[in-house]
C-alpha cells in the first residue's frame, strides 16, 4: 500500500506506548494497532487530530505516501 504509518515512530520518539496513547485518545487498542500496523482502511479525522494532539506532531509525521513504482505510468504509455 503506498501510505504508509509511522506511529510507531512517532511512539518511540515521545517514550509513548501504544497503550497510553489509547487511553488519551479514547480509541481501543484493537483499532490502534491495525492503524499502526497499516492495515486500517481509512481513519477519521477527529481521529487523527486527536493522535496528533497526544503526539504533539502534524498528520503528515505519521502518514507518508510512497508510490509503489509498478503503479507509475511511463508519460511514454
């Protein structure tokens, strides 16, 4: 998949368990690890602020995009 989750970064970087973190942001800790595995298929975006805020960071340190190569066109197609 070319987004790609950091929380698991983010975590380390604030000596933060995945456990605390869903306990401040109210979300169960099922749901919290899929969303830090990558395998969640959206998440809502009170959501995300709500990380956000515990984590002091912008969505953008925990989304990244990495196309996968095989999805880019060549221009020359």
């Amino acid at each position: 998949m070319p987004i790609i989750v950091n929380l698991d970064v983010m975590l380390a970087r604030r000596k933060m368990t995945l456990s605390a973190l869903a306990e401040t942001v109210n979300i169960t800790l099922a749901n919290l690890s899929i969303l830090k595995s990558g395998k969640a298929k959206a998440v809502r975006f009170s959501t995300l602020a709500a990380i956000c805020q515990a984590l002091e960071c912008q969505p953008g340190d925990l989304l990244e995009h990495r196309p996968d190569p095989r999805d880019l066109r060549s221009a020359d197609e």
